[in-house]
C-alpha cells in the first residue's frame, strides 16, 4: 500500500499528467492497466529512491504501457485493414464487369480478372500493354475521343464500341471512365467495361424485326384469341383496312366465301399441333372483292408454352395466278386460233378413246390441212394469213358438235375428235363423212380478210378408232396420210385412211432409222463423175453421194434424197459431203496430175438457208486446208430466185474467198435475166433433160444455144450434164459448149477409179 501511493503521488505530481485530449485518455488506461497489474519485486527497491527518480521511473512505466497498448490497437486494425482489402479484391475480381485502371496515355497499369477474361490474356500479361490493341481499328478514334473528353472535362464519361479479344474475335462494351489519383499523385482513368455484345444483337434483331414488319408482305399479330393487335402498312395496301379499322378485330373480318368451317377448323388444326401453317387462301378486301393469297400462320409461346400470340403473314398472289393461267393457256391452248393444242388435243383423244372403250362406239379423227396457205402467207404477208386461221378456226367449230374437240397443230393444220359415234363401223364412217362434208363446205365459203375476199379449201384425212386399240400417235399419223391422200386426189377433198399406207409409212420410217444411223456411223463415201473439155483433157469432177447401206448395197441419192430433205438429215449431210470434198482436195493438191483439179458439191435449199452457212463453209476450208479456189458450189435456180438478196450476200462472202458457184439446172426454173446479172456466178450448168432429146427436139436444142449465147455474154463457163453420145458431144461443141460430164466419158466413180480415169493416157 506504501508503494501504492507513492505511485499515486508520482502521478499526481508528473508534469506528462497535463496531455490533453486523447492523450490523456490515452494515459488514463495505460495508468488503470497499470494499477490493475501485480506489484513488481523491483518497486521494494525504488521506494527507497528520491521521489524525482520515482516519477520518471513511474512515467516511463505509463509511457510503455501506452505504446503496448497503441501497438496492440495497430495489430487490430491492421487485420481489419487486411480483411477488408481481401474482401475488396475478391469482389474486384470477380465482378461480372470489367475494371481497369489506365494511364493518361492509356496504358493498362491493373485489371481485374473479369478484364483479363474478356481479352482473352492472362492477367500477368496485361500490364503495360495498350488498352488500343484490343479496341477494333474501326472504333479507334471512339475510344481517343471518350478518352480526350474525359481528361479535359474531369467529368465522368461513356461509350460504346467494339474490342477485340487477342484471338480476334470482336465483341461489344460499354466504357464507363472517371479521373482519379493514384499512389503517387498522379491521374489516372479507372475505367469500367461492360460487355455488351448480346444487347446488341437483340437491338439487331429488334431492328430487323421492324423492318421486317414494315416488309412488302402483309402482316398482322394477334392475341390467342385471333383478335388483331397489330397490321403493317402492307396489310392495309393489301386488304384495303386501315390499322384502326383492323385493330380489335378478329381474322374472321377478312373471311371469303369461297372457304367453307371445315378449310378454317383445318388450319387451326395444324397451328395447334404443328406451330404453324401456310397455304392458299382466297380472302375478301374491304370493297368487297376477292382475292387469292399465301398465307402463313405461326404460333408464339410463352415460357410456360402456352400460344400468347399469333403472326400472320400473307402476301398477294393474284397476280402469280392470273401468270399460272396464263402459262396454262400457253401450254394447252394455241394462242393465235384459242383452240387446244397438240398437248391438250393427245388429252382429250385419249378420253375419247376411253370414253369409246366404256360406251362400245367408234370415235374419228380428222386431219384438216388447208390447200396452197403457204402461197398466202408468201404473198400477201403473215398477217393475212393469221387472220385465215382465226376465220378456219371459227367456222371448224361452227361445224361440229359442243362435244367434240377442235384442235390446231401448227401451222395450217387442224385436228378434229369425234367421239361417241356409231357402233356399228360403217354408220360411224357415215358419220364422219357427213361431218367431213361439213367442213369442207364451210372451209370452201369466201374470206374476207381486211379488206380483200379470199378463197381456200382444205384436204382431210380422216380415220376411225375403237376404244384404246390403236396409239394416239399412230391415229394421228393415219389421219395424216390420209389427209395427203386427199391431197394428191386433187385437194378439196375427205380421204379415209387405207391399211396400205401403213406398209409404205413403216417402210418409210425404217428407212430414217437406218438413215440417221448412217449419219452416225459414217456410212457414207463419195464417188466422183469427171468433168471433161472438149479436147479430153479432165478438168475437174462432181463429188455426188452415195449411201453403203447394209442390206440393199450401194443407193444413189435418188432412193434416200427425198427423206433426207423431208426429215431436215440434209443439212448435215450436205456439211458432210462438203468437208469430204475439201479433205480430198487438200489431198490432192500434193500429187501434181491431181492439183489442177476442181470438185464440184451440190447444195440443198435447207443448207444454204442456215444463218450460219457462210461460217460452217470457210470453217471447214480453214480445217481441212483446201484450196478455196478448187471448190465449186452447185446452186439451184429456184434457190436463188427464192431469197435471191440473201443468197448474193452469201455467194459474195465466199466469192471473196475464192469459192466458185455453178447454177446448176439452168433453165428448168423461172429466173428472171434481172435477177441473174447480180449473182456472181462461174459458171451455167445445162440439165440433162434438155441435153437427153437436143438431137430431136428443136425446143430442147434452142434452149442449149440459149444457155450458152447467155453465158458467153455473161463471161460464164458453160457445162452440159448427162452427155450420152458422141452425137451430142459434137452439137454441143457447135453451139460453144466446151466442158461436159455424163456416161458418154464416165460413170460416177469411187476414189480409186476416178484417180485412175485420170491418170489414163
């Protein structure tokens, strides 16, 4: 207790005891600690002391306490400084946002882990690398400009734009930025970044979605009960309601007639159980029309999966079928005549055909041609024949029952189908030719077209069938036989088809078989006729075809030339024979007694018609290397009177490149002297028809004299063809014909015989 109260006394007398404030809060607890401890051994000892010793001893003791005591707050306070700080770091990094903070020249001094991430660098890695490098280049100068805005104004800042990650990969952030200090003084940018990508894209969507809404597609959006909500302005165009006419409405305002409950139940039907629906629907517009359209109707679900609403869209398609049935027009019914065509005719003969099968009754096809229409068409112009054949057309329809079809072709040609008639065969020919009659009575009546009458008739052919026994492609060519039949007897005329015509019609298309197969396989060659002057001497030849035909031996023109020109195999042929030609000439032109030789190829009408004639021939003259001037192009006199501008143009372009030209058949035709100066012939040709009779036919002699007084005066060389004798060599050498061809010097000859005529001494 003694020392107790020295300590008291010590303290009451210790100048420090004067602190104020919170130091002296301060010493109050370090003083009560102090009381509160147990006597130490050494205080026996200093109560001895001088009481000046006692006090500092004792304000010693106080000021040790008190720095314990400050120490101890430190300790807490520092592990509350570092609980804080951890917890301030694991919200740092891992905030759902980006944090960086940047220099004012934009360098990255820390980031957070959520940064790092969406930069795709490792934390580590980011420290002093450009915050630039990971914005995109095209968004630079939005950066540089937040950056500058922020640095001058002090105040806080954002923007949007778009980063790139260090893959490349772009995405976008909304940069939020504010000023700040750091650990040594000086500015820095604490920035915030806020990936913002999936914003974007709904904004994207949203947009696209309204322009999608405002599309050229009527569109509507309606609540689960079809009542209207929304319309586009496309819908209005469409329908002719407004969006306050429609809104409040339901679908059932738009509903046609034309649809009955079953079609609607139908289609919500499969909107309930598939999510949507599209299809035809014909609807009404507001003035009261109907109209077809596309409609397409999709449910939209909520979460819990029930239909909140309904997006219609439909689009106007009466213009695609006013088109449909244009095109269905196009293709079934012929558009000058509105009568069916060939497809639409196979349609209703073949139902005729079944139709006779189930009732047991003949049926008849006629084939209707009219006679002489091409001269029509030639000399009074198209016009004048399209207006014929909408005239024929009228009164075919006239002429029959509403039952029966009245059909065109092409051309001038008509089909007739009769069905239901007799059973008994010869009544149902009766009836046909009572029909037939008909026709050709109403076809024979006077036309007036535009302002001039004309005449014309028809030639039929007509043929029976019995249900489906027969192929609509073998009636149609029965009636077509028949039909030339009649035309043969004279015109005008009803020709029944006779089973014989079909022996020579299968004859016939055997031998097309076998000639398109011959074109195929090369199974042609070409003799040649030496062309002969008057002294003996072989001045050239004329190439003429000649068929290997694999059963009947070796055919001349005349046994396949017809069907050639008929079924149009002439023009390749004819391109043929004149590449041959040329790849013979180029052959000879090596061979000395062969050089001087010319070869002489015949031209078909259809040939020298081509658009392309005058390309194909120096093509093949280019090709084969012939010399243009050895070959000569045979032309008939028709030909050319024909389309005699266009054959100049043609004869011109290949006289230019040396192709020489022969009129072949001279004087058979009727060309005018006129239109003969302007060709720019070689030569004239004199036919053997009048060469055969010259010795006993003055009129045949008079015409040889002729042709060649003619080409005397034209500059011409002159030939005679089919020369026999002696006797007419010698009257044609009279009159000034020095160059022959015919037996009388050779046959046609192949290859090897020629060359060898022509190397005979």
């Amino acid at each position: 207790m003694c020392g107790q109260d020295k300590r008291g006394q010590a303290r009451q007398r210790s100048p420090m005891a004067e602190r104020p404030g919170a130091g002296q809060a301060l010493r109050r607890a370090a003083e009560d600690r102090l009381r509160g401890m147990a006597a130490q051994p050494s205080e026996e000892i200093e109560a001895g002391w001088p009481e000046a010793a006692q006090h500092v001893l004792y304000d010693l003791r106080v000021h040790q306490t008190e720095l314990e005591m400050q120490n101890e707050e430190l300790r807490r306070v520092q592990l509350e400084l570092d609980a804080t700080r951890a917890r301030y770091f694991d919200i740092y990094d891992l905030a759902p946002v980006g944090y960086c903070t940047l220099s004012e020249q934009g360098l990255i001094l820390e980031a957070n882990l959520c940064a790092a991430t969406l930069l795709g660098v490792a934390r580590g890695e980011l420290a002093r690398q450009r915050i630039s490098r990971f914005i995109l280049k095209a968004d630079q100068d939005i950066f540089y400009l937040h950056r500058k805005q922020l640095l001058e104004s002090g105040q806080r800042q954002s923007c949007e734009l778009r980063m790139v990650t260090l893959a490349g990969r772009p995405f976008w952030v909304l940069l939020e930025t504010v000023l700040a200090q750091g650990a040594e003084g000086e500015r820095v940018l604490r920035t915030v970044i806020s990936d913002i990508t999936r914003r974007k894209q709904a904004e994207a969507e949203l947009r696209i979605a309204a322009v999608a809404f405002q599309s050229q597609q009527g569109m509507l959006v309606t609540d689960a009960k079809r009542r209207i909500l929304r319309v586009n302005q496309a819908f209005t165009l469409m329908t002719g309601y407004s969006a306050e006419e429609a809104v409040g409405q339901t679908t059932s305002m738009l509903e046609s007639a034309r649809h009955d409950a079953d079609f609607f139940r139908a289609i919500w039907k499969s909107v309930t159980s598939k999510g949507c629906w599209q299809g035809e629907v014909w609807d009404r517009r507001k003035n009261g029309e109907v109209y077809p359209k596309w409609l397409t109707i999709s449910a939209v679900r909520g979460c819990g999966g029930a239909v909140t609403n309904y997006v219609c869209m439909q689009y106007d398609i009466t213009k695609r079928k006013l088109a449909e049935e244009r095109i269905e027009e196009l293709a079934f019914f012929d558009s000058l005549t509105g009568l069916p065509n060939r497809t639409l005719l196979r349609d209703h003969l073949q139902q005729a055909m079944t139709a006779g099968q189930r009732n047991r009754t003949f049926g008849a096809l006629l084939f209707v041609d009219l006679d002489h229409f091409k001269t029509l068409n030639d000399t009074q112009g198209h016009r004048q024949g399209d207006l014929l054949l909408q005239a024929v057309a009228q009164r075919l329809t006239a002429s029959v029952r509403e039952s029966d079809t009245v059909a065109r072709l092409g051309g001038d040609e008509f089909v007739v189908i009769m069905g239901s008639l007799n059973r008994n065969m010869a009544e149902a020919a009766t009836q046909t030719e009572s029909v037939g009659e008909k026709i050709l009575a109403a076809l024979n009546q006077p036309y007036r077209l535009d302002d001039a009458d004309h005449h014309s008739t028809a030639s039929i052919g007509a043929t029976l069938f019995w249900g489906v026994e027969t192929s609509i492609d073998d009636l149609l060519m029965q009636a077509d036989l028949a039909m030339y039949k009649a035309k043969t007897a004279g015109r005008n005329a009803l020709h029944f088809f006779d089973p014989e015509m079909q022996t020579l019609v299968s004859a016939r298309a055997l031998l097309e078989a076998s000639l398109r197969k011959a074109i195929r396989e090369s199974g042609f060659v070409l003799y040649y006729q030496a062309q002969v002057a008057a002294d003996g001497r072989v001045t050239g030849c004329e190439a003429l075809l000649r068929w290997r035909h694999p059963e009947r031996g070796m055919l001349a023109p005349a046994a396949f030339l017809a069907l050639a020109e008929e079924t149009h195999l002439i023009v390749p042929l004819g391109y043929w024979v004149i590449e041959t030609a040329c790849m013979q000439l180029a052959a000879w032109a090596t061979r000395p007694e062969m050089a001087p030789l010319t070869v002489a190829v015949n031209v078909s009408a259809q040939q020298f018609r081509e658009a392309h004639f005058v390309d194909r021939v120096l093509a093949i003259i280019a090709r084969t290397g012939a010399d243009p001037k050895r070959l000569q192009l045979e032309l008939t006199e028709s030909l050319l009177v024909d389309h005699a501008e266009d054959s100049i143009d043609k004869m011109v372009a290949l006289k230019e490149r040396g192709v020489g030209f022969s009129l072949d058949d001279f004087g058979t035709g009727y060309s005018s002297l006129s239109c003969l100066k302007r060709l720019p012939l070689d030569q004239l040709k004199i036919d053997q028809s009048f060469v055969r009779d010259i010795l006993s036919d003055p009129t045949d002699a008079e015409i040889a004299r002729s042709v060649v007084a003619l080409a005397r005066s034209r500059a011409l060389a002159v030939i005679a063809e089919g020369v026999e004798t002696q006797a007419q060599k010698e009257f044609l050498e009279d009159c000034g014909c020095y160059l022959y061809q015919g037996h009388f010097f050779s046959r046609p000859l192949p290859l090897e015989g020629f060359e060898e005529f022509v190397r005979r001494p």
